[in-house]
C-alpha cells in the first residue's frame, strides 16, 4: 500500500498512481516490453477513476520559439507527468530525461516508474525550475 505523504505537494494522486503501478507490476512482473505496462497502467488507471492522458504531445521551447513536440508517457490530472521505464535498471540518464520534461511542460510533480526491474521501483520528481500560474 502507497503511503500518502500529505507534506509532498499532489501526494494523494501520486500515491493512487503508484498503487496502480504496484498492481500492474504484481500482475504482469517484470519481462515485458513498456507499451505491455503501458496499457495495463492505462487500465488500471482508468478503472481507479484517475484522470489521465496517455502519449500526451507536449510542446518543447527554446526562448519561446517551440522546437519540437515529445510525448509523456502519461499527464495525469493535467499536473503529474508520468514517464515509464521497462528495463533491468534505470539509470541516471532517465532521471535527468524525466526532469527535463518537468521542466519543459513546467509541471511540478512527476513519477518516473520502472516495471523492468523484479520489485517495482518508483521515484517521485521535483521540478525545483516550476513556475506557478496561482493555479
């Protein structure tokens, strides 16, 4: 069971959204490719009553000039970023990838959440850059 950690901002939906990943993952275990986690997460998600968009085009900026679009894995809620990883160990390249999307979506929150490994292995993200529009 997640545990809701009320001091860390959105801490009740990242605690449901890793709930689901725990599901999928003591349902499917490790071995399979990322779209297999990927749709099994978008089921589950769904059937939690967690709004989501999956494959979500985002915009990339340079100076405010958009260079190009890179798709999420998930944006839940329109504020959580939701990358997945299928592999044996991520490594720190995924977590400097998973920030940069922070911080070019300017979102606060996301989870980087890998199904490869034997035991589920999630870390939540911070985007120290994130700008608030006193949402």
């Amino acid at each position: 069971m997640s545990v809701v950690r009320e001091q860390y901002k959105h801490s009740a939906i990242t605690a449901r959204i890793i709930q689901c990943a725990m599901t999928v993952h003591s349902t499917l275990g490790n071995g399979f490719q990322e779209v297999i986690y990927q749709r099994a997460l978008e089921i589950e998600m769904d059937l939690q009553g967690i709004s989501f968009s999956r494959e979500h085009e985002m915009p990339i900026y340079y100076r405010d000039i958009q260079i190009g679009t890179r798709r999420v894995d998930f944006l839940i809620e329109g504020i959580i970023s939701v990358e997945l990883k299928a592999l044996v160990q991520i490594e720190p390249v995924h977590f400097a990838q998973a920030i940069n999307y922070l911080e070019a979506y300017n979102l606060g929150i996301g989870l980087l959440i890998n199904f490869g490994a034997v035991s589920l292995q999630t870390k939540r993200l911070t985007n120290k850059k994130y700008k608030s529009s006193n949402q």
